[in-house]
C-alpha cells in the first residue's frame, strides 16, 4: 500500500510541476516571443497613455466620437471581468424596449440622417465587449462626427476606410472597424 501511495504523490507532483508550472512558462514564452503585442492584451496608446485594448470595447457618448455597439455587462459597460450578453430574446418586452430607446438616442442625436440603423448599433453583442462595429455602422455615423467636429464628410469617410479591417484569411468573419482604434486616429487626425 505504501508503494501505491508513493507512486500516487510522485506522479501528482511531477503532473503538478508540468502541467502547473512548465506548461503554462513554456506558453508564455512562445507567446510573448512570437506574438508579444497580442500576449500583453493588444493594448493601446495616445499621448504615451494606455487608454485602452484593440480586443474590448469601449462607451462612447460624445458626439465627436464613433459609437461603440452597447454592452449587457454588469455592473458597468464593457466589464471584462464580466463578460456576458443580456439573454434576453427577441421576444422579450425588455430587449424591444432596450432596442426602441436606442434607436430614439440614435435618431435624437443626428435627426437628419435618414439611413437605415444598424443592427449592432442598438443589439449588445453576446460577450458584451466587443470593440467593433460594422462599416454600415460607421457610416451611419460619419455626417454626425463630421458635423460635431466641423470636418467635410468625405474626410471622416476616408478615415472610417482606412481602419475598415477585412474578413480574416478572406473568408472569416465579416469586415469590421475598431471604435478605439477609429477614435484616436480621428483625434489625432484633427489635432494636426
């Protein structure tokens, strides 16, 4: 009895060692050797700031910003300690009541534009942090940026162009914008 016990203490701390101590060392190497700006959260910075991640998303209430898709986490928005969507169904009086009073924000804020509101502007994604919006999303906004900071359209446009990712590998997804990313670099465009 006491061989089987040994073996049994050996094999858990040898087991406690590899797969507790050596495994997650040998990822995180690999990890920060071949993807450190991933690794370290795909954090980003304005003025020598972290003000935030390309992975999480943020709110955004100012007219001269872009606004993020809405976020069901609790107890704030975009909680990454607390990832989760609303859970509520199409069917559900609170999700048509959430989406109504979006749509009636979306609309009190730029009353002449006449585009069709996105989806993702008024529907929470299901983590509730997600930090893009879809390009129709963008251009639904860009005459209320534009307006809000005295910018042509055409230049908001082309900003919203240039931080319009792809479908990954061609085929995945669907194509995005990072609000994060979009708002600073209009910040940083109109200060030059």
């Amino acid at each position: 009895m006491f061989t089987q016990l040994r073996s049994a203490v050996v094999l858990l701390l040898l087991l406690t060692v590899v797969t507790g101590v050596v495994y997650p060392l040998a990822v995180t190497a690999v990890a920060q050797i071949a993807l450190p700006h991933q690794a370290n959260g795909s954090l980003l910075e304005h003025d020598g700031k972290t003000v935030g991640s390309a992975l999480i998303g943020q709110p955004f209430a100012d007219p001269k910003h872009f606004w993020s898709r809405p976020s069901a986490t609790a107890p704030y928005p975009y909680n990454a300690a607390a990832s989760s969507g609303s859970n509520q169904g199409p069917s559900n009086p609170a999700l048509t009541d959430a989406v109504t009073a979006r749509i009636k924000a979306l609309q009190g804020a730029d009353p002449a534009n006449t585009l069709p509101v996105p989806v993702d502007l008024v529907t929470a994604s299901a983590s509730g942090l997600d930090p893009d919006i879809s390009p129709a999303a963008a251009e639904y906004q860009v005459k209320r940026v534009a307006a809000a900071r005295g910018l042509d359209a055409a230049e908001v446009r082309a900003l919203v162009k240039k931080h319009t990712a792809p479908r990954q590998l061609g085929f995945l997804g669907e194509p995005r914008v990072n609000v994060l990313q979009l708002n600073l670099a209009l910040d940083a465009a109109v200060k030059r």
